[in-house]
C-alpha cells in the first residue's frame, strides 16, 4: 500500500488511491483493513497528490502544447491564457514541484531499506509541502480564473510572495526570479536596440497612443449658458485647475508611437521608472530607424550596449528584484541617451533656431511679414474659399514675405498656409451658437477664407520628436487666434485712418456714436492683442529658452517645451470657454462694424444706424460679460490670467467707472 501511496502522490493514482476529477485523489472506501485514523492521514496526503496533479496538468498544458498554440493562435484564444511569461512562470513551478519528486524518491529509498516505516513517517516527510502546496494553489488557480498573463503576472506572483510564512514566500520569489528574466530579455530589446518584442502583448509598452485620453472641455452649450450666467463655484475650480489638467492632456492625446499600457505594469515598478524606459527605447528606435536611411557614425548609447546588457543579465542573476539597483541603471541609461539627444537637438539641429522660426510664424513674432499678408490676402479670404484659394495665399504669403526682406531660400519652403475649404475639421463660429439641428456632413463650406486658413510647417528630423503632428496642432490653434486679433486691430486702424480723412466734414449723433464705438473697440483689442504678446508670448518664450539653456537634458527640454504650450493655451484663454467665446463674440462684433464703416463712408442711413445701434448694444453686453468674468476671478484670487488682462484693460480703473460696460451709447 505505501508503494501504491507514493504512485499516487507522484500523479499515478490506481485502485487503492482513486482519482476524481472534481474531488481529487482520495483512499477507496471499500479497505476494511484500514482504521478511520490511518484513512485521515491518507486523505490528509491525497491533498498533497491533488495539487501535485493539478499543477502538473497546469504546466503540461501551457508549456506541452505552447507550439500548438503559437501554430495555432485560436486554441490560446480560447483558453484565454497564453504568452512567455506564463510559460516562465511553468517553468518556475516545475522547479518548485522538484523538491517534492525528490522527497517522493527518497521515501521510495527508505521503505526499501527498511519496510516497517508506517504511512506516519510520510506524513512526517511530506510536511513541509502541506503549507506550500495549497498557498501555491490560490495563485495558479487565481491565474486560471481571472486569465491573467504578462507582466499582469509578475504582479499576481509578487502580491502572494510578500507574506509571512517562509516556505511560501521563498518558492515564489524563486518563480518570479525566472518571470524576470523573461522581463529583462524584453527590456534589453526595447532599451539597447529598440526591438519591441511582444507577440503576445505582454509588456507594459504598447504600439500606439495611449487609451486613457483625458477630457478637459465640457459641452458648449453648457459652457455658454455659464459664460452668460457669469461664474459659479465650480467653474471657479475649474479655472483653478486648468494648467494640471491642460499638462495632462498634453500627455495623454500626444501622438506618440508608442505608450506605456497601465494595467501590465506592477505595482513595484513605479510609473517614474517606467516612463523612462519607454522614453530610451523610443529614442533609440527612432536613431536607428534614422540609420538606415541617413547613416551617421557612434550610437545612441554611446557604444555601451555590451556593459549595459552585461549590467542588466547581472541584475537578472540577482535572486530578489532590488528597485534601487534597477532604478539606478534604468537611469544611467536614460541620462547617457538625454544627452546624446540634447546634444543632436540644440547643437546639431539647432533647435533654438528652430523654436525662434515657431514663434516668427505660429505665434506672429513677424508682425510685420503679417501686417503686409493681411493687406495682400484680404480679398482672397473675405469670400468663401474654394479650390485654387490655398494656392493664390500662398504666392500672396511669398510676395509678402519678399516685400518685408524675407529671402530665407531654406525656410519658406517648409512653411505652407493651408485652406480647408471643404470644412471637415472647421465649425464656423455663427453655426456653434445655433442651438437648432445641423447638417452632420463634413462637406460644409467655411464663410469665409479666414476661418478656414491655417499654417503647416515641415519638420525636419529628429526635431519631429518634439515638434509631434499634436504639438504642431495645438500651435495651429494659437496661430488662427491670434492671427484673428491681429486682423481685427489691423481693421480698427483702417477704420481710423478713414476717420481721420473726413474728420473735416460736418458730423452728427450717430457719426459721434460710431466713432466713438469704434475708440472703445480698439482700446479693448489693443490691450488683448498687447496682453497676448507681451504679458503671454514674449513671457513664455523667455522663460523656455532660460529652460533649455540651463539644461543638458533632452527630457528637461521636452517637459519644458510642454509647459510652454500648455501655458500659451491657458494664459490665451483657448481653453476656458466662458472667456473664449466672449473674446470671439467681441472681435466678431467689431468685424462687423469694421464692415458696417466701410461700407457707408458718408452718413448712415436708417437701416445703417439699425445696424449701428445693434453693434452698440452687443458690445455694451460682451464688454459687461467679459468685465463680470474678469472680476469675479481677480476676487476669487484664482486665476493670474484673467486678472493680468483684467489690469490691462482697467489699468485707470476707467472700465470699472464705467459700471464695467464699454461702448453704451443711446442712438
């Protein structure tokens, strides 16, 4: 019977020890000569032979059959485990399970030797598996139930290996030794080659963007409601957290090639950590990808790929994880390819050039070059575009930038004003405030040239790594807006000089009322567009470029260039709609009046002053919603934006005289 127990217990049950697949190895019930005493510690080792049999079937499964499944993708699929990492972990419980076989033989020896041994002395023997087995259990059964593979694994083993009994807590840490290194062949392909080796989708990097993308814009017709309404205390909050949202986003809708995948990252491996190596290996596949096409001479690394792969197998032989010692290199690694990037950023791509090219463009810093595009453009954009008006802009964009000595051979070609005259991605701003049903089809026309108009700049490599399609993106939406105020002062001051040419002539009221209007609406506009360049861009811009000076780091110059962009859609109000949509509905009004003077030189008539006395009106009450907003922040004491523009526009305390309405005229 002892030689039947000891089958049994190695996974060979017969008729005294029978196996069932639902209850397990258990003694047969039909023994007469066996006492209930003896019965009890023979089921109490049947547990031992269940489990043992249990995992043996678990391995043979996932390691047996692995070239099954990898031939056959569809029978992993269906089991819903599969992958290296739980073929690693099979192997790591094998290991575990040897001790037991070995204990199995050596009791096989002893009762040779010596045939009185009774069923106690394997009891006696087999002790010390009666804690391991079952603590073992939950973890492979837990793996089973909840199909958890990958790095998701590494995770589950390192949860039951931090308790408190020792045999445990020894067995798994060997299993999660041999996980490692199926972790550390996958972080040596990805940090010294650039090789993201996961068929499986096993590691915490991903091909594409991130998922978890964060939204920051609350529906518009709420928003608009709220603008109308002035600020409540929740949008206090919002305005509150408006830059850490706007550097989250940042991050989150980024275009990037790859990105980190949450929920395969362990919890003993912080993001910090992570977040490095998915920026080494990034940096290094695009320096080779770039190789192949353009071969330049050394490495990324420095031709320290052997030490670094010698220092990461010898941190894999290491029987326990250490994340000081992981951290350390993972950072020696990510310092020497900050470095060679900075180096290849400022030195060899000159990238302070490029960022001054970015502001002469994207943010006017060519006041100039603009001034005299306005001037050349203005007929082409004023109607609706159509097919042939993205080329006649931009020979008007050449010509101007010849006329202000702007010959850079090597630039302009880079640069290309574009007209979406189809309208897919433009929503004119009359058809957002129309609450009514709108045509959902892409093919809608722009009113007009300027809504449609936008600027694209070819980057050159490896810039494109900073400047990403996203980044260029949310450039674009500050160029259109401040183009938007550039073009509206520029028609104030038409408006002027057309004042001042007939200033001889007799005038009555509503000659006084209009140009008294106009004089409000350019003291409004010149000190937005004067806060816009001065108290935002030439502030962020310094602050950038004392940044990148201060720093041999790629990644510093990357979270700095962040916040830069971030800062300009926050401080330019992009972002916080109430404010937005007055400022739009402000420059629109004083569009229209701009037409509504160039129009009618001599004095109005009656549906001329109509039209003035509704230019009035819309003014008065933008100008006491913009004013209302700008004060409730400024006591609130929570947004330094507002409250610098605020200043700007009543820096006499002549707004605030003036009950906090500008332009309130009777007609």
């Amino acid at each position: 019977m002892i030689h039947e127990l000891l089958l049994a217990l190695s996974g060979y049950p017969g008729s005294v020890f029978t196996w069932n697949k639902r209850s397990g190895l258990q003694v047969s019930q039909d023994l007469p000569f066996l006492h209930p005493s003896e019965t009890s510690v023979l089921n109490r080792l049947c547990k031992l032979g269940t489990d043992y049999i249990r995992f043996t079937e678990f391995i043979e499964q996932y390691t047996v059959n692995v070239h099954q499944q990898e031939h056959h993708p569809s029978q992993a699929g269906q089991s819903g485990l599969h992958g290296i990492y739980l073929r690693a972990f099979c192997t790591g419980l094998d290991s575990m399970l040897q001790p037991y076989r070995q204990a199995l033989l050596d009791l096989e020896q002893e009762f040779l030797a010596d045939p009185h041994l009774s069923v106690s002395h394997v009891n006696y023997s087999l002790d010390q598996f009666q804690l391991l087995f079952p603590s073992v259990m939950v973890v492979v059964e837990q793996i089973k139930s909840q199909k958890i593979h990958g790095c998701q694994l590494l995770e589950t083993v390192h949860k039951y290996s931090c308790g408190g009994l020792p045999p445990v807590r020894s067995a798994l840490e060997k299993i999660l030794a041999v996980c490692h290194s199926v972790f550390y062949k996958q972080l040596s392909a990805w940090m010294l080659h650039g090789l993201l080796l996961d068929r499986y989708e096993e590691f915490f990097i991903k091909q594409g963007p991130s998922s978890g993308n964060v939204c920051v814009q609350p529906e518009d017709e709420e928003e608009e409601d709220l603008g109308i309404r002035g600020l409540t205390g929740k949008q206090l909050r919002e305005l509150q957290d408006l830059r850490l949202i706007e550097e989250e986003n940042m991050l989150a809708t980024s275009l990037k090639q790859f990105s980190l995948r949450a929920e395969m990252l362990p919890s003993y491996l912080p993001v910090r950590v992570a977040e490095k190596i998915l920026f080494v290996g990034e940096s290094v596949q695009m320096f080779e990808n770039q190789n192949v096409n353009h071969p330049r001479t050394g490495s990324i690394l420095k031709n320290q790929e052997d030490i670094y792969a010698a220092e990461l197998h010898l941190l894999k032989q290491q029987p326990l994880f250490s994340l000081v010692d992981f951290e350390n290199l993972i950072d020696r690694i990510r310092s020497t390819v900050a470095e060679h990037l900075w180096k290849l950023m400022v030195n060899e791509a000159d990238l302070l050039g490029q960022l001054k090219i970015i502001k002469d463009f994207y943010l006017l810093g060519r006041g100039e070059l603009f001034q005299a595009f306005l001037d050349s453009a203005q007929h082409l954009l004023k109607t609706p575009p159509t097919a042939v008006t993205e080329h006649d802009v931009n020979v008007a964009f050449q010509k101007s930038a010849h006329k202000v000595l702007l010959d850079d051979d090597n630039l302009l070609p880079l640069l290309h004003l574009t007209i979406d005259y189809h309208g897919k991605d433009h929503k004119d701003s009359s058809q957002s405030r129309d609450t009514g049903p709108r045509d959902p089809s892409p093919r809608e026309v722009p009113s007009s040239g300027w809504s449609a108009l936008g600027l694209s700049y070819k980057v050159q490599w490896p810039l494109h790594i900073l400047f990403t399609p996203a980044v260029l993106e949310k450039y674009n939406i500050v160029f259109k807006y401040l183009l938007s105020v550039r073009r509206v002062q520029a028609e104030l001051q038409h408006c002027w000089a057309l004042q001042m040419q007939r200033k001889h002539l007799k005038s009555n009221k509503t000659v006084a009322i209009k140009w008294r209007l106009r004089n409000h609406m350019a003291f409004l506009v010149d000190n937005l567009q004067y806060y816009l360049q001065v108290d935002v861009l030439e502030s962020q811009f310094s602050q950038l470029l004392q940044q990148i000076n201060s720093t041999r780091d790629f990644e510093s110059i990357r979270l700095a260039h962040d916040h830069f962009l971030s800062n300009l859609l926050a401080q330019s109000f992009i972002l916080l709609k109430p404010v937005f949509h007055c400022l739009n509905e402000i420059l629109e009004l004083c569009h229209n009046f701009c037409s509504l003077v160039s129009e009618n030189l001599g004095p109005l008539d009656d549906r001329g002053a109509s039209q003035l006395h509704l230019l009035v009106k819309g003014f008065s009450r933008q100008s006491s919603l913009l004013f209302k907003i700008l004060s409730s922040v400024r006591n609130h004491q929570i947004n330094s934006d507002l409250a610098q523009l605020l200043l700007r526009l009543d820096y006499n305390k002549y707004y605030t005289q003036a009950g906090g309405t500008l332009g309130s005229f009777s007609i």
